[in-house]
RNA sequence: GCGAAAGUGGCGGAACUGGCAGACGCGCUGGAUUUAGGUUCCAGUGGGGCAACCCAUGCGGGUUCGAGUCCCGCCUUUCGCACCA
C-alpha cells in the first residue's frame, strides 16, 4: 500500500470502484428493513457551496452507517430547477434560465460525485423536467375538480416602473431592488390551495412526530395558529352588512371602544368615496410591501372612518377606524379595539386619545373590590373610582382599598394595558365573572340575539401558488371568455413549458407569446387563453421526496413508494422549518387522499442543520464619494491573521500588499460579506476525506458551523497520523488472535479504550447524531494506540483489533481512506458498508477500578479509587480519609454524606450535627 | 412587531438523566528531529496566587448537599414571518 497519505489517488480509486460496481444503488427487498434517508434538495445555483457540503455529508454519514446496520438504505438526490435566480441569471448574462440552469446542475453533480457521496444517481431528476411536473399538473386539476383549489385576489408587490410583480426579496427599504422605485400594494387575482381544510389534521399530527424538533413543531404550531373564540357581529349605522370581527378575548367585550378595519376592507373603500382625508389614507396605506415583518414594524397610523357601529350588548356607539397594522389577509380584516387590555388598541388609543375602558381586574384589585362587598365587583368603574352609594362592609380600611383600585386604574390609564385574564368588573351582568365564565355567557347570549358564535380561527391561510413568473411549472388553466377557468385536460398535459426563449426580465415569454398563449377552450372549443402564472416552486419541493421511490412511474408514484415511505431522516436547514415542512406534510396528506401513498407523515425523523458562517474581513472604500462607512469586503484566504505570544488575535493582514484590514463579524458565508470559502478549492487541496470530517468535527449538525482553515489542517494531520498507524502496524509480522485471558494490564486497558470507542461512536451517530464528539473519541483511540509501543504478539493483537475498529468506525465520515484502509488490513477490495458495525463486547468493557469525585460542602476536595462493586460505607470511609477531605472538614462535624455510586461522593460539614 | 433558538478558555466546541467545568481540535509557549519545510514528534496551556487555596459557563435573583444544566427577571445574537430557496 502507498506509504503516503494520498487523497487524490485513493478518492478516485473508491469512486470508481463504486460507480463500476454501482454500489449505491437499490430496488425495494421487502425481506429486509428499509431506510430512506433523504436530504432537501439543492437549487442549481451554480456551484455547490458549503452548506450543501455540511448538508450532504450528514446525510452520507447517515446513510452509511445505517447501511453497516445491515438496512437497505435508500439516499437520492435531485434538482430544485425551477426560480428567480435563473431569471436573474438571464438577464445578467443573457442565457436562457433553462440552459443556465442544465449547465449548473452538471457541474454540481459531478462536484457531488467528488465528494464521494453514496447516491442512488439511477433515481436522479430536476423539477424543471416535464416528465417530473406533469404529475403536478395533473394533480392541481384533480384538487381543481375536488374543490381544493380557488381564485380569488390577493395583494402584491408592485413594481411601478418595471411595471412588475416584485418577490418580498426583491424589495428592499419599500423600493423596488432594480428600479429603486417605491413599491406599491397591488391587487391580482391568484390560484389557492385548500391547505386551510387540512389545518386541524396538520395540527394534530405534530404530536405524533416524536422524531422532529420540538422548536421545529412550536413554530409549526404557532404558524397554524389555531383559537377558539368568538365572531361578533356589530350593526354598522347606515349599511346593510354587519362587519364581523373575531376575537379570542370574547370576556372584554364591554371594554370595546372602537372598531379597526383594514385599509383594504370595503368599509374603508366605502368611507373613502366621499372623504378625501380617508382616501388619502387609504392610498398611503398602499404604500410599501406586504410581508407581514415590514407591516408590523411600521408605525401604527389610522384614520377616523366617521363610521359608527353599534355595541351588540350595550347599544353603544363606536367610532369605526381605519388602521395601518390590521391586515385583510388575517381574518376578517376588522378587529373590536380594547385599549384597556390590549396592548396595541393601547397604543393606538393613547395616540388617537381614544378612552380606555376597564373591564378586567387584576387579583389585587379583585380582592380589593370583594372586600367593598358584593356590589362594589359589579359596580365598580375603575375610571372613575366611582364607588359613591357603596358601603363597605368595614368602613376603616376603605381609605387604603381605593387606593388600590386608584393605582390599578391610574396604570393602565398611563403605562400599559392589562392584558391577562382576571375577574370582569364594569361589564353589566357579566360583571364578577371570570374568562370562561364571561366567554360561555357570552356566547350564549350572542348566538341567541343572532350576533356572534362561537368558532375556531386559524392564522394559517390558503396557499396562494400562483407566480408572475415564466421558469417555473405552468398553471395547468385555460381562459376562456364563456367557460371561465377551465383545467386543461388530462389528455393534453403536460402543458409544457417554451424553454428556448428571449427572457428580458420586464415580461414574462409567456405573455408575450402569442403562439403558446392562444389555444382553444376544451369545453365549448372557442379560442381561449392559456394561464400565464406559474406555480410557486413550493409545490416542487413538496413531493420530490416521494418521486425519487418511483423513478420512471407512469403514475405521480406507484406501489414502491409504500415500500420506501416515509422517509427514515430527513436533513435541511432551520430557515424551513415552517414553509417548505409545512407544505411537504400537506402535500403528503394529498398524495394520500389521492390514494397513491398510505402513511400519515412524509417524514418520521427530522434533523435541522446550522449554517455554516465564517470571519469576515474589510477596509473602508477610500475616496468613497457618498458613504465614509463603505467597505470592501475582503476573502478570508487572502488575509492572514496575527496573533500574540498567547494566541490572542492582534490584528490581520492582507498577503497582497502586507498592510492592515480590520476584522468584521463572523456572519454566514455570503456573496455580499466576501466571507464564502469554496468547497472546490478545499476538495483540491486536502480531499473529500478531510472536508467532510472538518465539516462534522467542527460543529454539532444543528449548531452553526465557522470554518476555519487551520481546523481543515487538523483533520488533514489526524487522517495522516492514521494512515501511518496502520501502514507502520501492516509492516510487522502477522500476530495471533487477541486471547483476553491473556493480556496484561496496559493491553487491556487499550483493549477496553477500543470497546468503549464501539460504543460510543455508534451511539453518537445512530442516536445522538452527535458527529463532532463521535470524531473526538476516534481521536482520542488514535492517541491512545500511539502512545501504546507494545509490539509482543498480544500486543500486535490488541492493535489491531482497535485500528480495525477505527476504520470501519471512522467509515461514515472518511469513506475513502477506509475503502483502501481496509483492504490494507488484509480484506480483498469490497463494499465496506457490507461489513458489519464492530459490536463492543461486554467483558472487554469492564475495569478493575473506578474513580470517584470527592466534594466537602459541594466543592471538590480529592478523588478515590474504588473497587466497582464497593459498598456505600467503604465509599464513605475512604472519603473521609482522604488527607485533602480531612483538611477540609478540620474542626467542624460531619452533618450529612451523600454517595452517588460511581460517580461522587459529597460530605456536608459545618457547625451543628446530623 | 410576532414566533423559535443560542450565549462556556485566545478560538471551534465537550460535559447526554442536576454529580470532577473545559474532552477533542485549532491557536499559542518551550524543546527535539530534519539539508530544508506551512513536515513530524515530546511537554505545557482558563484566570489569580504560583503554596494552601480563591475566582470562573452573558447579567441579576432563586431552588438544591450539589447548578453550565432546573425556576424567575433582564441583556445580546441568530433564524422565520407566507413571492428567496
């Protein structure tokens, strides 16, 4: 074997041997377990940058070692084609995205390949392929038939120069990111789909998902937002319609003071016709984005509509507001304003001097109020302190109880509102009662007058899958003047997308292509026009995961899938926590319903991986002409850092000229902060081996991950150091088999760090997923056999048991340098992953003795050595004895002794006694 | 604004169930080997005192024999917010 670690030549060697052999790729074996281990797919973006690295590698290390586990393991890979950056790519360098993006994705692949990663490539497909899409199409017409789809408008970002739809990341400080001009709200009709019907089962299964991150399923739970409440109907003076308000605190209904719609709302149209102040209003409102962050942030605004609606209990007038921070989209674009117990109506009733009513009590004042007797609860009008004509029961301490009720009163008037639940005073009859009585009461009430009812909200609304795009899947709809929307039928799918096209980025080809435009209608055969939006890329990424089972399948999938479903792991990064989970579980569920798949979830196991940031480095622009505060952002591999004699980072230098640049944050690696370090340049340099036992020796998988280059040397010199460990143990003579009767105590010690290695390494990555300290104990094993120089025959024995265990431990990680390890080690060139994982045998793990902490008063004062099986008392005498415990305790008793076995001994001592 | 996480040596991190804080790696210091080396090897490395010991896991409280870990309150950073993927 080479003496030399060479990663180029023994990188190429396994990869061939297993593109020859095509070792990783699998059909379905119902006799054996199966593990689907699926990583997101990447977007072509052009080459693959580190986060597909750290991203794919934990997939691979997965994959791996559930194979040793003797499973059939099934990891696939494929393209997420379709979206903006290849249309932006089109503009910038006038390609067309359909060829940007097949150029990508063949440079990408064979960086992959490079990386040595055990794909099943025979399953391989981008989304932008019509054989793959058409199975989309097919099911949007389904779900059209079935009623799960609709249309209905929506508000866009609008691009009043491009005269454009603008995505939320094309918006930057409410302008446009090309054009610079102020964006506008704009309404069009979209293509939605029912996911809202879905909610309450999506929901509920988040429980049954014991394999995903609790923080994941939180915010599943909080984006689904389901509320139990009421919806409340107010008479509005002068107008037919009611205007409908939910609100999930039905116990502050008394405190409403006024109502605030959106300014989208028809109420707020309405006002608007005849009141310039409120046309102006509403215009100004249309001013900005749509994402939710830019529309809770900006200032609260609104508008008096001079509109009344009529309080359904008390009959009260209520002036009607306009107001910037209600939003359509939620709701019923109006909500009944509590400033009294809402901190936002609070804020904006403080603003517009709107009064505060004070419906809800806090325990303190409850109290207070019960002491003034009965009437007082009912009675009382915190405002005001109004408590004339009320006796209290004992006339002395009166003075104090308003006062109380004074300063609760004088709070929420000044400070804040009062938002928790508490007793309800000022509220009629309802007064006295607390939240579940008031909402019961309530309710009953409202359904009996015929103005509200109880019901259950959701913040999670309907899909919108309709883009103002050309790459991407086509809308499987025809216009048509007489039909209306007609679904294109199934005979005529896949409605293809014209890839050979002129893409100037102001109109979509779609739109301005006649020829692919017109069509007939498929009912009453007039001429009609087609769909000219297409999907959102979401709804690739939702069912890819199943294709890949059913490669080539006439159908979406076929009964392979139910063999390979649900995915075992599922690896990605937290930023979909939300989005692209969520909507990958709803799709699964309509695969389901559509009979083709029979599981519940897409995926059981689910690991969220950190993204992978580096230091950034810079200097200020000189004669920079606007901003002094400009920077150039410079490349951490062209900066070299100083540091002191203790290894304090002093300062940095560029290599190029020698002279200073300032150190910046350590950020996610981007175009922008010239911080990305390319994964080509590190493959070149130190092989897949090392970049891939950096990439999960740095960080655990969910944490972020720095990549620093002196770290990569690190795993370059331990992969060297093993390399000669074994090549120097091959070089001697043969040895017999390890005879654990027959060692001495350091080869049974190095024997027992061997076993303890199995075990841990397994257990790290099969339970914990816990890489970076399953690589630390592999380190640690190394260190271990090169400190142990025993070269008897036992010796050599006990050596080679512990290098065997390593590569076959350090496999998942470094599968190239343990292809040829192995075979170094005697085996003929085989699949290393039909070896199996090395099994820790139990009397190998066992010790002679075991080491316990001593503490006095909790701090650690000493360690004993123990027999394992030795008593509490001997634990507790040989504590006692210990010279630096006795010293510890001089002079005061011995009140208490707490053994832990195994672990601690603590003496609690001090003056008194036991 | 709302929702979810994370803060431990000079740095990345370890400590899994409340039980010896700092495993492993980087960096740094000293030494050895080598014609040379951005090679390799050996030793040391949280801070203070340089001894006994004291201090130390973002900040402030609390629970406990014992807290990085549990509880309460703050601060900072990161991610998501429905048209980036």
């Amino acid at each position: 074997m080479q003496e030399h670690y060479d990663p180029r030549a023994i990188e190429t060697a396994a990869q061939t041997f297993w593109a020859d052999t095509r070792a990783y790729e699998v059909t379905e074996d119902p006799s054996r377990e199966k593990f689907y281990c699926l990583s997101m797919l990447p977007y072509p973006s052009g080459a693959l940058h580190m986060g597909h690295v750290r991203n794919y590698t934990i997939g691979d290390v997965i994959s791996r070692y559930q194979r040793m586990q003797g499973r059939n393991v099934l990891q696939p890979m494929g393209w997420d084609a379709f979206g903006l950056p290849a249309e932006n790519a089109a503009i910038a360098r006038g390609i067309p995205p359909a060829k940007w993006t097949r150029d990508n994705i063949d440079h990408m692949r064979e960086q992959l390949q490079a990386m040595g990663f055990a794909i099943d490539w025979s399953r391989e497909f981008a989304t932008c392929d019509p054989s793959y899409y058409v199975h989309e199409q097919r099911m949007f017409v389904r779900l059209f038939e079935q009623g799960l789809v609709y249309r209905k408008n929506s508000v866009v970002n609008w691009d009043p120069v491009d005269q454009t739809v603008l995505a939320n990341e094309q918006v930057v400080d409410g302008r446009g990111w090309r054009s610079g001009a102020p964006v506008k709200k704009r309404e069009i009709p979209q293509w939605f789909l029912k996911i809202t019907d879905y909610a309450q089962e999506l929901l509920d299964e988040l429980d049954r998902l014991q394999g995903w991150p609790e923080a994941v399923k939180t915010m599943q739970r909080n984006w689904i937002g389901r509320s139990e409440g009421l919806e409340i109907r107010f008479d509005v003076e002068g107008a037919h319609e009611p205007l409908s308000v939910f609100t999930t605190r039905p116990d502050t209904l008394m405190g409403v003071t006024f109502v605030s719609i959106a300014a989208e709302h028809p109420l707020a149209h309405a006002a608007a016709r005849n009141n310039p102040a409120i046309a102006a209003f509403v215009e100004q409102c249309r001013h900005g984005g749509v994402s939710e962050a830019e529309l809770e942030t900006q200032e609260k605004r609104g508008i008096d509509t001079g509109l009344v609606a009529i309080h359904p209990v008390s009959g009260e007038k209520l002036p009607i507001w306009v107001a910037n921070f209600v939003l359509m989209g939620y709701g019923t674009g109006a909500v009944m304003a509590v400033p009294a117990h809402d901190q936002r109506d609070w804020e904006f009733a403080t603003k517009y001097r709107l009064p505060k009513k004070i419906v809800i009590a806090d325990a303190d004042t409850a109290d207070a109020l019960r002491a003034l007797g009965e009437r007082a609860a009912v009675a009382f009008d915190p405002m005001s302190v109004a408590l004339g004509g009320i006796a209290p029961e004992s006339g002395s301490d009166r003075v104090g109880l308003e006062d109380r009720l004074t300063a609760f009163a004088r709070r929420i008037e000044q400070e804040s509102a009062f938002t928790e639940h508490g007793m309800l005073v000022n509220s009629q009859d309802f007064s006295g009662l607390d939240f579940d009585g008031a909402l019961t009461a309530l309710a009953e009430k409202l359904e009996a007058d015929g103005c509200g009812a109880r019901t259950v909200h959701w913040r999670l609304r309907d899909w919108g899958v309709s883009r103002q795009r050309y790459w991407g899947c086509p809308i499987p709809i025809i216009h048509c003047d007489r039909c209306g929307a007609v679904p294109v039928p199934e005979e005529q799918l896949p409605v293809v997308l014209p890839e050979d096209v002129a893409f100037s980025g102001v109109q979509s080809p779609l739109k301005s292509d006649p020829q692919w435009r017109n069509t007939v209608c498929p009912e009453c055969g007039e001429p009609a026009e087609r769909e000219t939006d297409t999907f959102d890329t979401f709804m690739e990424s939702s069912w890819y995961y199943a294709r890949y089972t059913s490669p080539g399948a006439e159908t979406q999938v076929d009964a392979r899938a139910d063999y390979w479903l649900p995915v075992d792991q599922y690896i990605g990064g937290i930023e979909h926590a939300i989005l692209h989970l969520l909507y990958f579980r709803f799709y699964h569920k309509l695969l389901r319903d559509a009979g083709l798949l029979h599981s519940r979830e897409p995926a059981t196991n689910l690991l969220c991986q950190g993204m992978v940031v580096a230091e950034t480095f810079y200097r200020d622009s000189e004669l920079g002409t606007r901003d002094s505060g400009k920077r150039d952002w410079i490349n951490p591999s062209e900066v070299n850092v100083q540091r002191n004699e203790r290894g304090h980072v002093i300062g940095a230098t560029l290599k190029a000229d020698g002279l200073p640049v300032w150190i910046g944050a350590t950020e996610k690696m981007s175009k922008s902060k010239n911080n990305g370090v390319d994964p080509q340049t590190m493959i070149d340099k130190y092989g897949a081996d090392t970049v891939r036992l950096f990439s999960m020796f740095a960080a655990p998988p969910e944490q972020s991950l720095e990549w620093n280059e002196a770290g990569v040397e690190g795993m370059a010199r331990f992969l060297r150091r093993f390399w000669r460990e074994v090549t120097t143990h091959v070089s001697q003579p043969d040895h017999p088999p390890v005879d654990p009767a027959a060692l001495n105590a350091a080869q049974k010690t190095l024997r027992r760090q061997t076993h303890e290695t199995i075990v841990k390494v397994g257990d790290d990555i099969g339970r914990r997923h816990a890489f970076n300290t399953a690589i630390a104990a592999l380190m640690e094993l190394l260190n271990h056999v090169s400190k142990f120089d025993d070269v008897s025959e036992q010796g050599r024995a006990v050596r080679h048991e512990a290098l065997q265990a390593m590569v076959l431990l350090l496999n998942p990680f470094t599968p190239h340098a343990s292809h040829a390890l192995w075979q170094a080690l005697g085996h003929p060139e085989t699949l290393i992953e039909d070896q199996p994982w090395p099994k820790a045998e139990r009397e190998a793990l066992l010790r002679d003795r075991v080491t316990l902490a001593v503490q006095v008063n909790g701090k650690l004062r000493g360690t004993i050595e123990l027999a394992p099986d030795a008593s509490r008392e001997e634990a507790e005498m040989q504590a006692l004895s210990e010279p630096s415990v006795a010293r510890a305790i001089a002079g005061q008793n011995v009140r208490k002794v707490i053994v832990v076995p195994g672990k601690i001994v603590n003496i609690v001592a001090g003056e008194g006694t036991a």
